[in-house]
C-alpha cells in the first residue's frame, strides 16, 4: 500500500471530520444536573443570596416559604390537569405534577425578617440577606 | 411522566445536524401536556420567565410552532453557587391535524405556562349516534 493510497483512503473516511462530528453528537448528550422539583439555583455573594425557581403554572400564594438557620423549604402543589370522563384523553403527558417539598443549603445563615420573596412569569425570586450576626467583622490593629 | 419520577430536567431543543442557531442563548424544549377534549385540544407548555409579550405561535400548513424568548434575569455582583437549570428561549413544534379549526385558536400565558386551545373543525367533531330500541 501506498500512501498515496491512504491519502485517498482518508478521503474516504475523512477521519479528523469524523472525530468531530462524534464530538457534536457527544456535546448534546451532556447531563445537566438534576434536581427534584422545583430546579432552584443559586447566586451569592458574602452579603447575601439570591434563590431562583422556575415554578411555572402554581399560584404564588400557594406557594410556602421558610427559613430556619440556614436552610431555605419550598413547599406546594402543583396540580396536573383533569381528564373527565370517556371524551377526554391523554396525548402527551410531560409536564411534572404532585407535591413538592424541596430543602435548599444556603451558603450561610440567613436574617429571617429580611426576607423577600417576588414572583413573575413562573420564576421565584428569594431575597436572603446574611444574617448581622454572622457577617465578617474587620478586625482594626492598633498599635500600642 | 411517572408520578413517582421527582427530578426535573430541562430538555434543550432539537437542531438538525449541521445547522446552527443565530443567537448563542440556549433552547429549551418546554414540557407539554396535550389532552383531547370533546370539542377541542388543550396545550399546556411550561414556559417559566416568558409572558404573553414574548411567546410566539404559528400555525402554518399543519405545523404548529410554539417560541418563547426569556430575558435573563441575573442577578447582579453575585455568584452562581448552584444551578439546577439553565435559562434560554424555548421552542417546539409539533404536527397537527387538519381537524382543527384555525381561525378559533385561542391562546393565554399564565405564570409561565402557555395554554392553547384548538377547536376541532365544526363538521368533523365526533357525533355521538343514539341507538333507539325498536318495539
């Protein structure tokens, strides 16, 4: 064999173009985390933390908020919709339904008075500011 | 989905091979529910962060496109510590049969779930046939 040959044969089989086309295909199978319901995330930074949940479809007013030390509970329902009789059916069933009571781990303990809670469009927002007595203090050096 | 089943994942949506969205924002695939009705099919898609301003529906020939564009919302000088979902536009399609009355198509949001109703077309709802006994 020739490698005149293999050029021709990487024609072919246009190994580097493979590979690469392996790697898309591989991109799209990657695993995001997965949570129960309702998938939270959270930013912070030393002053605070800010808690969003994507709850779409469940009243925010039936929606339970909680604070102690430094967890964060949601709790609520989201109901699934209602199939009556013979005439209605099931094509597709997806959307998640049932209670959900979802413990959160805040980086640090939280001011319960402080706490706000804002919902729009199905997302949650949860304000939780440090709590004062945790808050780092800067330690001043005098000189004697 | 399983009653049973508690994690939740965002399934991003479908993009033939080869070809590429203009916008770098991630796509997401909204859960649905599809219940047939009587009269009528409702939709249900879960679009969080979208409200009736920002979705989209299509209906051309039987092809049904449901698009809803999220402004993220991120908040400011702080870190991500924890992220369980992404945010992106969503997107979905689906096929329709030519039953459905196209001019009643009704469409609301509400807390970022999309509701549609298509109406079957008046001449092929189902009739139901009284059976008469005969003395």
């Amino acid at each position: 064999m020739l490698w005149s040959d293999l050029e021709e044969l990487g024609k072919v089989f246009a190994p580097l173009q493979e590979l690469e086309r392996m790697r898309r295909v591989l991109a799209k199978t990657s695993f995001p985390p997965a949570g129960e319901f309702p998938a939270v995330n959270i930013w912070s930074s030393g002053e605070d933390s800010v808690v969003t949940a994507e709850i779409p479809g469940v009243d925010p007013s039936l929606i339970d908020i909680t604070v102690a030390g430094s967890t964060l509970t949601l709790k609520g329902t989201r109901q699934g919709e209602e199939v009556k009789g013979d005439d209605e059916s099931y094509h597709r069933r997806e959307r998640w339904h049932g209670q959900f009571s979802k413990v959160i781990d805040l980086p640090f303990s939280v001011e319960p008075d402080a706490v706000r809670a804002r919902f729009a469009k199905g997302v949650l927002y949860v304000d939780l500011p440090r709590a004062e007595a945790e808050k780092p203090k800067k330690i001043l050096i005098t000189s004697s | 989905m399983q009653e049973n089943q508690k994690e939740v994942v965002k399934r991003e949506a479908e993009v033939q091979e080869g070809i590429e969205r203009t916008r770098s924002t991630k796509v997401y695939a909204p859960a649905t529910d599809i219940i047939e009705k009587k009269d009528n099919m409702v939709l249900f898609a879960d679009m969080p962060g979208v409200d009736e301003k920002s979705v989209e529906v299509t209906l051309e020939k039987n092809i049904l496109t449901i698009y809803g564009k999220v402004e993220p919302r991120m908040p400011e000088k702080r870190k991500l510590v924890l992220s369980e979902y992404g945010i992106g536009d969503y997107h979905r399609t689906f096929t329709v049969s030519d039953a459905i009355d196209r001019d009643r198509i009704d469409a609301t949001v509400s807390n970022g779930v999309l509701k549609l109703v298509l109406p079957k077309a008046e001449a092929l709802k189902t009739k139901k046939i009284a059976v008469k006994a005969e003395n």
